[in-house]
C-alpha cells in the first residue's frame, strides 16, 4: 500500500468508519480514539496491505478495536452506564430515521455491527463475515433475526403513536 | 375407575362423553345424573357447540406461515420477505411469497415495514480528524546512503584529526601527462582510476597510477607510516600548457612573417564530463559503498567543491536537515558539528 493509496483511504472512508463506530458505541471521543487507533495500525502495516483491500482491513481493525473496547469496559462495568444514559435522553421520535437510531441501540451489539456494515457500507454477507470474524451463515442468521427486530420495534412504536 | 358421578366431578365425565371414552354404563350413569341435575344439562350442550377448527387442515397458507426457516428461526414468510429485501431471495422463494401475499394480502403491510427497517446513512456524521490522519510521503533512504554519510563524516573527522587545515581538491588543476597511448592523457583521467580512499592526505583520491606519473610533489611517501595531511603535501599542478613550437624572431627588428607565426602557450581546456559516473547512482542500480563514495567524491571535485562542502552536502541531503560546520581557533581549537537542533563539538 503506497503512501497516495493510505491518504486515499483517509479521505474516502474515515468518515465512515467513523460513523459505523459511533452508532455502535455513541460516545464521540471513544470513537474518535478507535478510527486514530485503526489508521495507525494500518499505517504501521502499510507496506503489507494489498491497497484494494484497504477499506476492508480499516472497518476489520476498526471493529476489533471496538470490541476490545466494549469487552474491556464492560468487565471494568462503566459500559452500561453508559448505554443507561444515552438511552434517557432520547425517548420522544421525530421521523423514521431517529426511530430506527433507538431501534438499533436495542438490538445486540453483534446484531447491530452486521446491520450497520450491510445499510451503511453495503458490503455482502462474505465480506461482513471477514470483518466480524462470523461465518457466512451466522452472518445471515444475525442480520435477518435483526431485521425482524426492526420492525418489530416498528410496529411496537406505531402502535404507541 | 372414575367412580360415582356427582356434581364435583362431573367436568371429567362431560369431557369423556364428548371425547366418546364412557362406557355405555357410565352413559348411563350420566344421563341418571343429569335427570337429577337438569340445571348441568346446558353445561353439557356448551361443551358440545366447542369445535377447534385445525388451521393447518383449514388454511393452507396459514400452515405455510407457520412453518420455520431451520436457522434463522424466523416463520417462513417472514423469512421470504426478509429475504425479499435482503435481495437473497431466489425464484422460488420469489414465487412462494407471492403465493403467500396472494392468500393474506395483510402480509404486504409487514413487507413495508421490512423496507424501512433498512437504515441509510447518517451523512451529518463525519471525522473531525481526517487532517491529522494524512501521511507524507516517505523518504527513502537505503542502507548505503547511511553508510556513505558514515564513511564520509568519518574520513572528514580524520582529516580534521591529522591536520586543522581543510583539503581543496579544486586546488588540483588539470595537467598533461606522459601517457604515450592514451587519448585522454590529463591528470584529471587520474581520478577516473581506481581510487584508495582510506589512505591519508589528499593524494590518496588520486590513483596509484597517478602516484607513479605524478612524483614527489603529489605523491606520498610511499614508506611513511602515518605521512600527514597538511598545505605542504598539497601540490599544486600547474594547469597544462601545450606544447607548441615557438619562433622567435631572429633579430630585434624583424617582425615575424606570415609563414612562421609566433604562438603563445594555450592553456589547454578540459571539461570533463560526470554525467556517465552517476549514471549507476540515477538509475538506481545497486553500486558497492566504495564505489559509491568514490564517484561522489570525484564528481563534486570535478564540479569545484571543496571536500568540506562535499561532506555537508551530502548529509544535509540525507538527514533533511541543516548540517554545518564550525571552527573556532583561539586558545583552544573547537570544531562543531551542527545538525539541526543539535551540535558536537571538540575542543583540543
């Protein structure tokens, strides 16, 4: 991976994986420090990355950061007092968009990542599974179970309205 | 056995009689009761008007419904119309789910509830730090430029060791010498001869040869241990003068004819060429260390630099930073080496 090729990949896909990390953690900073952390692994790595495959080896060691994260904090047991809080603030709904952010945060976080790798990047089942370390089937069972979430979580909200 | 029938088991017999399991003794026994109990009688044709229809007999795209995918664990068309909007789905699928929304057509509304559970992205999200993410390019600085910069700091640290008066290979001037079958037969073809650089004093960039054409003034002792590099070992070469044949006139007041022209000297003008010396080095190839100093060295000669210049040239452009050296000559004798932010020094 050249230098031009790293710089390209800063520009077309930080803001991306940036965006998936924070709608999987929603917490600003923690998610600032992961896509820092994951550009400079790959900048590290730079001379052994396939160029073509940069975005895929970002997302990949963008998530695994995230999970190291969310593991270590959830022994250290300030993660869920974290998701406590961000839940209270946001209970009213203005559209579907901010409907489906809340939907997502109910959904497991394994669910979640699968869901936001497919909406937001589009990437096909094999290509969620090399990110996530899933197998192509639990990659299948994971996103459909959470579409059914989804719009249970639809339902259950038109029903309130 | 059930025993007497009375009004706090009756159920089980009413439940029997319905599921045809009493025995004619036992109906009998039932229809005593109820002529004793005619106010249980109604209960009975209650239990009786209870039919379960079976919705797997009675609604085939209900049973359909109900059947699971193995492993998603989803019902089937829930699976086909999550499948429909995953765009996995295949013809028969296809075809089965619209089976499916043909016999419920309510099924369509769960269908537009599964196309907006596709979420699209949040694009007021962007990375605040991009800017700081941005590499430059790498410099590529191999082994040997680093080696060449050692060598070259080494041997300008040595000369400095040995004499405090600094070499000026631009002093050597170009000269003509006796080599019978050679065209380019200057001094400055000495350079191009093999050179020994870690041989002391300035004499060593010049060839062996050159040691053997060039005597006494140019060459060291052969047999001194340590011969020294100062301003005296130094030998200036006067520059070449052609060799022409000169008439003079015969008488005082003769002018010179036509015909025997006097002509001065001529300098002899050399302008010797590099560009094939660096051409292993421009083109990447890989060349031995030595080599590689010693082209570099014979070049900035040929260019006029000092040997000084040479060596800070050299290292600025390595260590992409101001390299200089400093003297300072009072009761004690400093020479500095700055480099960047940092200097060394020695005093003696």
């Amino acid at each position: 991976m050249t230098v031009k090729e790293y710089n390209n990949t800063v520009e077309l896909y930080s803001d991306n994986v940036f965006r998936f990390i924070l709608k999987n953690i929603r917490d600003e900073e923690k998610a600032k420090d992961i896509v820092q952390d994951a550009f400079a692994k790959m900048w590290l790595k730079a001379d052994e990355i396939d160029g073509e495959k940069s975005k895929s080896y970002l997302f990949t060691t963008a998530y695994r950061t995230m999970i190291d994260l969310i593991r270590r904090e959830k022994k250290q047991g300030d993660w869920e007092e974290v998701k406590e809080q961000s839940y209270a603030h946001n209970d009213s709904y203005s559209g579907l968009g901010e409907i489906l952010q809340n939907a997502l945060q109910k959904l497991s976080e394994i669910q979640r990542s699968v869901i936001l790798l497919r909406d937001y990047e589009g990437y096909d089942y094999s290509e969620i599974g090399e990110i996530t370390g899933l197998s192509l089937s639990q990659v299948k069972v994971y996103i459909f179970r959470a579409r059914k979430s989804l719009k249970d979580y639809l339902v259950s909200v038109d029903t309130v309205i | 056995m059930m025993g007497q029938i009375n009004r706090d088991n009756y159920e089980v017999y009413f439940l029997d009689f319905i599921e045809g399991n009493l025995s004619k003794s036992q109906i009998s026994m039932l229809n005593a009761f109820l002529a004793n109990n005619p106010d249980l009688k109604a209960e009975l044709d209650g239990f009786e008007a209870i039919t379960i229809e079976d919705p797997l007999e009675s609604n085939d795209s209900l049973k359909a419904s109900l059947k699971r995918e193995e492993t998603t664990g989803l019902l089937e068309h829930e699976y086909l119309m999550i499948s429909q909007i995953e765009n996995t789905i295949t013809p028969d699928e296809k075809a089965k789910l619209s089976e499916l929304v043909n016999k419920s057509p309510d099924l369509l509304d769960s269908l537009a509830l599964y196309h907006k559970t596709i979420i699209s992205k949040d694009q007021s999200v962007s990375f605040p730090n991009k800017a700081t993410l941005i590499q430059k390019d790498k410099k590529v600085v191999v082994w040997w430029q680093y080696a060449t910069a050692a060598a070259i700091l080494l041997f300008a640290m040595l000369n400095w060791n040995i004499s405090n008066k600094e070499y000026f290979p631009k002093n050597f001037a170009f000269t003509e010498v006796s080599t019978p079958s050679e065209s380019s037969n200057y001094a400055f073809t000495l350079v191009e001869e093999e050179l020994v650089i870690e041989e002391k004093g300035p004499v060593n960039l010049l060839a062996k040869k050159v040691q053997k054409e060039i005597p006494d003034v140019i060459t060291s002792p052969q047999n001194e241990p340590t011969p020294q590099f100062n301003q005296e070992s130094i030998a200036l070469v006067e520059p070449p003068i052609k060799k022409e044949p000169i008439s003079l006139p015969k008488q005082a007041n003769e002018t010179p004819s036509e015909e025997e022209p006097i002509t001065p000297p001529i300098k002899e003008e050399v302008t010797p060429s590099t560009t094939d010396e660096f051409a292993s080095t421009t083109k990447g190839e890989f060349i031995p260390i030595d080599e590689f100093v010693k082209n570099k060295i014979k070049s900035d000669v040929l260019k006029g630099k000092t040997f000084s210049e040479t060596v800070l040239d050299e290292l600025s452009e390595l260590a992409n930073e101001k390299i200089s050296f400093e003297t300072k000559n009072g009761e004690t004798q400093k020479l500095a080496l700055n480099i960047g932010k940092f200097s060394f020094s020695r005093s003696r």
